[in-house]
C-alpha cells in the first residue's frame, strides 16, 4: 500500500513537472514601426518606394529604397533605451557603446571577396550581383575559412541586397548614438564576456561593426531577458544597431574566421526566450502590415490567426550551404512556380525549384535573370536606358496578381505591389539576379513587397516556414504554440526539396494581358498570336538582352 502511494506520489510530480513545461505562456509582442528612406537617417513613417531619375535622363534610381523595421530595447539594469532593426536575416543584437568610434574606416573595407568583387557603387551592385562558385572543401579549417566568406559575400543574404543594416551609414564624422547608447562602465549588471571573440560583422556594402561581447538585462514591453548575450560596438561605420533573430549558424561567434576561438554557437534572443520559460518553442510569427501602414510586429512564441485568411502551410527550410554547415544558414524555401492571374487568364511564367530566401529588409523582389526575361516577355516589357524595366501602366492594379507556389503553398501579390513608378511611366520593381558562370546554383530573393502579403511562421527548431495570405487587420486572436504551430498543415509537396543547378534559359511567348484591355482586344490578339506575339516577344527579349549586355559592359569598364 506504502508502494503504491509512493507511486502515485511520483506520477502525480512529474506530470505536475510536464504540465507546467507545457503550460500556455502568455505571447510575447514586439511592435515596430515602419520606415523607409535612402538611410536610417532620412527614413520616415509612411514613405514608399519610387523612382526618380538622376543626372536629368542617364539612371533612376530607387528613392526609399531601405525598409526598417525599428523596435525599442531597454538594456541593463538602468534599462537605457536603443532603437534597434528587428532583422530575421541576423542572428547577433549588437548596440553602441556610449564612447563608440564613428568615423568612416577604410581599414576594415573588404577591398575584395575570393569569389568576386563587389562593385563599390551600392546602386550599380544591385545590378551586377556575383553568385559564387562552391569549391571542394580539404579540410575543417578550410570550411571554417569559407564560412566566413559565406557570411559577407554577395550571394549570401540581406548585406548585399539593401536590407536592414547595409546602407544605414553615417557620415563622416557624424555621431551614431542618436538611437541610443549603452555605458559598460556605469552599470554593474553587465559582464563582459573575455572568452569570447571579438565582435566583427561585415555588410558587403562594406560597412561594419566591431566590439566586445557581453551579457545583461534586455527588455521591451512586459519581456524582460536575464543574461542575454549581445555585442556592444566600439568602432562601427552605422549609425544603428541590429537585432539579429536568426538561426544560430548565422551568428558571429560561429561564423567568423577567429584563429583564436573555436566557432560556437550561444543562445541568441529568440533561443533565451524559451531557455529562460518565456516561450514554448523557438519561433516567431511577422506581420509587415499593407503597403502603406507605419507599423507592424512580430510575436514570438505564438501566432494571431486574426492576421491570415486561408490555411497556414508549412514548408521546410533547405540548406544552401551545406558543404560549409550542417544546418541551415538562412530562411531559403524551394520555389517552384510563379504564375500570372487575372479574372480570365492564369498564364505560367516559368517552373522554376530554386532557393527563395525570405528576406524582411529588403526593399524589391530578385530572381535569376534568365527567369526575369520570361516575365517581362509576358508582361511585354522591354529594358530601359535607365536601368529598370519598362511595362504598361495597366499592370499597376490590384485585380491582377502574381501568385508565388512553394511546394504547394501559394503567396498572392497584387502587381501593383511590383510595379515602381515615375511620372506617367511605370517600371517593374523586380531586379535580375545574375549568374556569373554554368556551374552556379540560381536563387531567389524575396524582400518586402513581396513579404508584405504573407504572414510568415518561423520555426527555428525545425527549420520549417509556414505562410499564409496575409490578412491586413486590427483585430487579434492569438494562441499560444506549445509544440507545433496550431492549424498548420504541411504543404502538399513538403517533401520535394530537391532545387535546379542550372538555369533554363527558354522563354515564353505568351502574352499577359492586363485587365484594363478590354475583351474583344484580348480575342484579336489571341487570334494573331502564332506570328505577331512570338515576334513581338522575341523582340522585347532581344531589346532586354542588348541593353543588358551594354550595361554589363559600361559597368564593368566603370
């Protein structure tokens, strides 16, 4: 009898012990606002992006074209307040130190990168992008060496496409404490981590920072995290810190080239949040808002189903770089397939299983350039002398879509989402993403105006993402993950990860009509199509392929 109640004693605490691991913890909501501008320090609520011509009629250039999203921390025990970028393509929270280094330093510029240069114009790098080639790794030395490289080339995420941090640069001179500071020396609560590395991160605009690492209180709203490890800058070239919610391959600790450390991963903030009994699984839910909005967030440990119509599907994350890691490095998903749709046409531009990599700070939307051809053909664009495609103020609406599939999970954007304007004229907001030789692997890079009409799932312990069409609403109805994102389903091609090494350069000869033309236009093109539409396509194509291939001559010549 004893026994027995000794047994039901000891069930009786362990399921006790479970319950509360389990146990719905209250979501944990980080606000940020919205801003854009050519730099942190002219981004305003309420901008958007546009073109505007440069030097009367030689370029245009993308006005506005860096998305922040900034988010409020209060650091240590005095709970000194910084504005910071909430950035999903890091995974390292950096500040200023209250005595930080401002000046501009040429000493930490990568003049060069092994598989490239990176042209020194951030505009014309936009155009001339450099895939890398993957060499045969000898040993673990040399991984660790090309993780590093990984980390800052082009190719290799947000620092080389304009997002968050890249082009927040000061001047020279100037202060960079304006969004906040943080003394080491005042506080008793910070404790420097002298085992560690130091603290150096590289934007491939060639902007930097560099520190000490550290641990103390960081906290927003009812969130307060003990011992948190973060980088306080000393010398830097921005003039705003990072907060980095990445994957934790991705941090500075394990991959940069230190010769005196062995790489190690640490718990970020994301990770913090669970081991510290805040959340119940790594993984957070963002919400960028509509196209116009000054706000958003990002909820971690929950989702709000208020804020997504349809069913959430779940894909998994696949590993870009696996000869350098064992995990993956960034948040790359398998596209598939993107199509064209209106009220009477669905009209396939290419099939495509390339890595998508979902990227929150950047601004426009790139794919390989191969495939940039087949939709400009469609939409019957043609390449213009200043420097973006050129297509009818017809596409510029919201009853036309293009529709996004990952393994199965299908993202609609309105066009109007992808179409830049100036004046009277309209300009494709989707950049090429050139492949500088056969055996480079294409990608794809999905920034904010494609983002902003998914509600995004990352799940950081299972490498997985799950979307949704994004429901812009005020309204909430949050739950709590425990396990598994609630009313998630896996897509219907989740197993099908395998991804293209090359690139199909056919192109359609279609045409894709916009809703403006009217029905009896549509038959009579439709009727003429066997000559007049493969001509015409074919002539665009030729039109878009000399003018980029002048570009690439006057930009390599430059």
């Amino acid at each position: 009898m004893l026994i027995s109640h000794v047994t039901a004693l000891v069930l009786a605490l362990v399921c006790a012990v479970n319950a509360s691991e389990i146990a719905p913890k209250k979501p944990i909501k980080m606000d940020f606002s919205v801003l854009r501008g050519n730099s942190r320090s002219s981004a305003t609520k309420g901008a958007r992006p546009r073109l505007v011509k440069k030097d009367g009629l030689t370029e245009l250039i993308l006005d506005n074209e860096q998305t922040y999203y900034a988010a409020t921390l209060k650091i240590g025990s005095q709970g000194a307040e910084n504005t910071v970028i909430v950035d999903t393509g890091s995974s390292d929270l950096w500040i200023m130190s209250s005595d930080v280094s401002c000046s501009y330093s040429r000493s930490y510029y990568r003049k060069s990168m092994e598989f490239g240069e990176f042209h020194k114009n951030p505009e014309l790098s936009r155009r001339r992008l450099l895939d890398f080639e993957v060499p045969t790794l000898a040993s673990e030395a040399e991984k660790k060496e090309k993780r590093a490289d990984v980390t800052t080339i082009p190719g290799a995420l947000k620092t080389a496409y304009g997002s968050s941090a890249v082009n927040a640069r000061s001047s020279y001179g100037g202060t960079c404490t304006s969004e906040g500071s943080f003394n080491t020396a005042e506080l008793d609560s910070f404790n420097l981590n002298s085992t560690a590395p130091d603290f150096l991160i590289h934007y491939a605009d060639e902007t930097y920072a560099s520190g000490v690492w550290g641990h103390d209180y960081v906290d927003f709203g009812s969130s307060n995290v003990s011992d948190c490890s973060f980088a306080v800058a000393n010398d830097t070239s921005l003039h705003i810190g990072v907060f980095g919610i990445g994957l934790a391959e991705l941090e500075m600790t394990y991959s940069s080239n230190s010769s005196t450390t062995t790489p190690y991963t640490y718990e970020n903030f994301p990770v913090r949040l669970k081991s510290t009994g805040q959340i119940n699984k790594v993984m957070y839910s963002l919400y960028l808002n509509s196209a116009d909005a000054q706000s958003g967030s990002v909820l971690f440990g929950a989702v709000d189903h208020a804020k997504y119509s349809g069913q959430l599907q779940t894909v998994p994350v696949v590993n870009r770089y696996s000869e350098y890691y064992d995990n993956p490095l960034r948040f790359d998903i398998v596209l598939d397939l993107i199509t064209l749709e209106n009220s009477s046409q669905n009209v396939t531009v290419l099939t495509l299983h390339i890595p998508a990599l979902l990227d929150s700070g950047t601004t426009l939307t790139y794919l390989p350039t191969d495939f940039l051809y087949s939709l400009v053909s469609l939409l019957g664009g043609w390449y213009s002398f200043l420097g973006y495609y050129r297509v009818s103020c017809s596409y510029n609406t919201t009853t036309a879509h293009a529709v996004f599939n990952f393994s199965g999970a299908k993202i609609r954007v309105p066009m109007a989402d992808l179409i830049l304007s100036l004046q009277s004229l309209c300009y494709l907001g989707v950049v090429g993403l050139f492949f500088s030789n056969s055996s480079s692997s294409p990608y794809a890079i999905l920034g904010d105006n494609f983002l902003r009409s998914a509600y995004v799932v990352y799940d950081l312990e299972d490498y997985e993402i799950s979307l949704a069409q994004a429901e812009f609403s005020d309204t909430e109805d949050i739950e709590v993950v425990l396990s598994s994102v609630p009313l998630a389903v896996r897509a219907s091609g989740y197993s099908s990860t395998a991804v293209a090494s090359s690139i199909d350069s056919d192109f359609t000869t279609s045409r894709f009509l916009p809703p403006a033309y009217t029905s009896a236009r549509s038959s009579s093109l439709s009727s003429s199509r066997p000559k007049s539409s493969e001509g015409t396509s074919a002539i665009h194509f030729a039109r878009s392929l000399l003018f980029t291939l002048l570009g690439a001559c006057v930009l390599f010549l430059i």
